[in-house]
C-alpha cells in the first residue's frame, strides 16, 4: 500500500493552501483552498484540519500565506506582522504544542536571516514550510518502521481518536505502524474507539483504515473494557498532542480511560510521538492546558439536540495520561522506555 492512496490533510501545491474539510468525512470529500489569516485560524478552531502534527503544518503554511499581501513592506513590518499573525494562529487551539512549535520555527527562521527585502524573505519562509511538510513525511515513516516491529500476527490493537494520515502530513504516528505492519503481509486486526464527542474514530480512524484494506472494527467507547476483557486486545497505540518533560501526555480525551483500562488488563500501551510533541518546557501533565470546547459538541450529535437545550456540561477536548500508564513512545528515533525523564531528553539531541 503507497501512502498516495490515504487522504491528505494539507496540501500546498504552486503557493496554493489546501485543506481536506475533515468535519464533511467521511461522506464527503471536500477540498477547501485557504486564503486568509482569518480562514486558516477558523478552519484550524472548527476542526476542519486536526491532529497535532497537521496543525503544525497548516499553522506554519497559514502563517505564510497570510504574509502575501505584506511583501511590499520593510523587512521590520513584515516580522513584526509576521509574529503577530503567528500569535493570533497560535491561540486556536492550546494543547497540541506543535503548532506553536511550528509557526514559532518560521518567525526564528525569518528574524535569524539577513533578507534585504521582504519578497526574499517570503520564499524563505516558504522553503521553511516546506521543510516541516516534508521532515513529517519522514517522520511519520519512521515511527511507521520502529512500531512495526511490535505488531505480530493474530493480534488486535486498539486505538483512540485519529492519529493517521488525516492527522499528518501523510501516513500518521499511531496508524503508521498499523499501514508498516500491512505492507509487510502482518494480519492482524485493529479496533477503533468512535471517540466521543467529536466522532474523530468513527469518521475518520475507521475511514482511512477502512479505505486502506486493514481489517478494522469500530467500537463505542464504552466497549473498550469489554474488548479488553474478551481478549480481543493485545496492544494499544495512540497519538499525542504534547508529552511533557516527565512523560505526562496528552491526547484526545478518553485516552486517560484507556490507558487505566490497559494497566487493569495487563496490555501494552504505547503513545506515537514525533519528538515535535515532546515539550521539556511543560515539567508536568498539570501544567498542560487542556483546551475547553463549546458545550454543543456535546448536547447535540451532528445537528440534533440530545439533551436538554440548558444543562451543564463538560467538553474538555484531552486529557493527560499519567506517564506510568505509559509502555513506551514510538517515535522517529526509536522507542523509548521509561525512565521518560531521562530518556525523552536525550530525543532533544537528535532534532
Ligand atoms: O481534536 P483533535 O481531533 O485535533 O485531536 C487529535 C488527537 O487527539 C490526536 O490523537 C493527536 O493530535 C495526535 S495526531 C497524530
């Protein structure tokens, strides 16, 4: 299987931003061409483009296109527009540190150069851009190839949410060893969680998988325990949107459940982690801030009320695994095992 035939989250092709609606999947498959700094900040809030590493890569093409109508200024006014338009993408969404990360690379990126006019400084910006979308690709093909080796015929694997090709620039991190573990003739089977509110499992995990030819099995959340207690699941794999100094890591909310659940039940779970997720600025899960969503994701599904219109609710949208729930991270270096404080600061050598 290439990774040509999953979806592309981003595209940018001849200057162009393009984004998959990924709020349409998976009964429509709508590419949306992203023109201003308003439209990537909304498209990046609504969900239209997710998944950590996805969002870094738009925030850091988003940033760039916003910066086409100031290539006549000065240089000065186009770093200073340039940090601002950054901040203002930055605060779309807080959890996954990728994006920071990455539109923070393009401001270093365009105040460490000596560019004499702005114009040169927006290709440099751009082949900057260009080098995240295409360091992710190798990435994502390497934590493919390391947690491949822990897939062995006849197993099950379950995952949360959706940490594949939507959520990367191309094949994913929790997904990538799945699409490894087919190319190499494995046979095994996968099991989504649907991943309440939002539905990322169901619409998209079970989507991609699906496409792929993996044989996958889609679950509510509630089963997880069930599956679990059957025998059905031998590892877990999910993504992360930032792993902290100490290995605290957050995910889509519900990660934590699983997690307990695979300790209770003595099953390996494992977190894929481009080193771009790992923060040894957070020390610790708590100092993470966990991004609260509008309280219809929850009172509705899709557009229909399913609870009462004025209830209290509560809509994190992650929540923080404990690191010593935490088997081991696969990630482009290889896999680390605990002790994380340790160990997740020598990946820091590497990047
Ligand atoms: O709210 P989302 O859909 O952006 O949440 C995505 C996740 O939690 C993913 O598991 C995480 O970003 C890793 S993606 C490789």
């Amino acid at each position: 299987m290439g990774s040509d035939i999953l979806p592309k989250a981003v595209k940018y092709e001849n200057g162009q931003l393009i984004f998959l609606d990924q709020t349409k999947l998976p009964l429509e498959l709508i590419y949306e061409k992203q023109e201003t700094l308003e439209q990537v900040y909304n498209s990046i809030k609504t969900l239209k483009v997710r998944g950590a590493p996805a969002i870094g890569i738009a925030g850091a093409f988003g940033l760039l296109i916003s910066m086409k109508n100031h290539i006549n200024n000065s240089v000065d006014e186009f770093i200073k527009m340039l940090k601002s338009n950054g901040e203002y993408l930055i605060s779309s969404r807080p959890t996954a540190v990728n994006l920071s990360w990455a539109v923070n690379r393009i401001i270093k990126k365009a105040e460490s150069v000596e560019a004499h006019t702005s114009e040169e400084l927006y290709k440099i910006i751009e082949q900057e851009a260009v080098y995240i979308f295409e360091e992710d690709k190798k990435i994502c093909q390497n934590i493919g190839e390391y947690g491949q080796d822990l897939i062995c015929d006849g197993m099950g694997i379950l995952t949360h949410c959706n940490a594949g090709a939507l959520a990367v620039s191309e094949l994913g991190t929790a997904l990538a060893p799945i699409y490894k573990a087919l190319d190499n003739g494995k046979k095994f089977k996968v099991y989504a969680d649907e991943t309440r509110p939002l539905l990322q499992g169901a619409r998209l995990t079970s989507y991609e998988l699906y496409s792929a030819g993996v044989d996958v099995t889609l679950i509510c959340d509630n089963m997880a325990a069930y599956a679990m207690s059957k025998g059905l699941i031998n590892m877990v794999i999910v993504g992360c949107d930032r792993v902290a100094a100490n290995g605290d890591t957050a995910n889509k909310i519900g990660t934590m459940n699983v997690a307990i659940l695979a300790k209770y039940f003595n099953i390996p779970f494992y977190v894929a982690c481009p080193s771009s997720t790992y923060d040894n600025m957070t020390l610790t899960g708590k100092d993470i801030i966990i991004e609260e969503r509008d309280k219809k994701e929850v009172t509705h599904f899709s557009s229909c009320q399913t609870a009462p219109e004025n209830v209290n609710v509560l809509n994190p949208a992650f929540d923080v695994t404990p690191n010593e729930l935490i088997t081991g991270f696969i990630t482009e270096y290889g896999i680390i095992k605990p002790p994380f404080i340790v160990n997740l600061e020598k990946i820091l050598n590497n990047r």
